[in-house]
C-alpha cells in the first residue's frame, strides 16, 4: 500500500536535504573514477555514501512510525492497523532477509 502527502514533514524534508549532499557525494565518487584515483580512496567515499543513504532511510523509517503508523493506531481502523504492520514486517523482513 502506497500513500502521498501533499507537504513535507520537516522530517521529510531533512531527508531531502540529505539526499541532495549525496547526490554531490556520489558524483564525487564518479569524478573520482574518471580520474583514475586509488581505489582505496574510491571505497572510503562509497562506504560514507552508504552511511548516509542509512541515516536517511533511518530517519523515514521513524518518520513513518511517528505519522503513519500512530495515525492508524489512532484512527482505530483495524483493517488500516494491520496494513501498516503487515507493511512494516514486509519491510523489515526483506531488509533482514527474514
């Protein structure tokens, strides 16, 4: 089940910002293949492209719990609870491998 808003969570918008830096990182990483640098070099910068696209995707997952899923839970929509759970085990289990 996917969902839209129509404004930005300020939470989703640090997300944002974060993408942009790598977004810069990542072609960084692929001026760095042009030119040829040491691998070495080439894996550090991947390794810190990782750990950002990490933060962000942390930062979604809580931003979904926060919104999302406590908006269900409020709602008292028992069919709309068991969605957003059935989605975040789905979710967890293909990341895990479960």
């Amino acid at each position: 089940m996917t969902e839209t808003h129509t404004a930005l969570t300020p939470a989703r918008t640090a997300s944002l910002a974060r993408l942009k830096r790598v977004e810069g990182q990542v072609r960084g990483v692929a001026r760095m293949i042009e030119e040829d640098r040491y691998c070495i070099d080439v894996l550090t910068q991947l390794s810190a492209v990782k750990s950002a696209l990490a933060a962000v995707e942390g930062e979604i997952l809580k931003d979904h719990a926060r919104h999302c899923v406590s908006h269900a839970i409020e709602s008292g929509d028992a069919a709309d609870q068991k969605a957003k759970l059935n989605e975040l085990i789905a979710l967890l289990a293909k990341h895990y491998r479960l």
